[in-house]
C-alpha cells in the first residue's frame, strides 16, 4: 500500500480467497496498514460489526466498524473530512 496513494480503505472483515475461507482477513490488511508509511482511514463495513467494535488492533489504528449503509457513509464522510484536514 506504500507504493499508491489512498485517501481512504473501505474493508470487510472477512474474505473469501482462492477457495479459503479468511474470517479475520480485514484483520490482516490493517496490520499491513499500520505497518507502512502512510495510515489513510479504514473503515470496516461487515455484517458482525458487533464482534468488532472493542477490538484494541482497531481502536488503536483509529478504524471504525459499521454494519449499516448509513454509518458506512457518515464515518466516510467524517473520515475523509479528518484527513484532508490532517494532509
């Protein structure tokens, strides 16, 4: 991700790869974000928003987790307000 510029990532938590099931593969992806140089937003737009929300990994990256249109679209709203402020 350090080789493009993103103003924003929108993620599901769970993928489905070559046949393989990777419940905690959103996970994965902000490990790698937090990793790299640059650490646009991320929002998770997953249907067990639930299971997320306490998460620490998360918390500390500054991601947020949704499970409905609306929220999806007011966090990338504020998300993307933030950033542009920051950059």
């Amino acid at each position: 991700m350090d080789s493009q510029r993103f103003d924003l990532v929108i993620s599901d938590m769970h993928r489905v790869k070559d046949g393989t099931e990777e419940p905690r593969a959103g996970l994965k992806l902000l490990r790698e974000m937090r990793s790299g140089r640059r650490r646009p937003p991320l929002v998770f737009y997953t249907s067990n928003s639930v299971l997320f929300t306490a998460n620490e990994e998360i918390s500390a990256y500054g991601a947020v987790v949704t499970d409905t249109a609306r929220d999806l679209f007011a966090e990338v709203r504020q998300a993307l307000r933030r950033h542009s402020a920051e950059s």
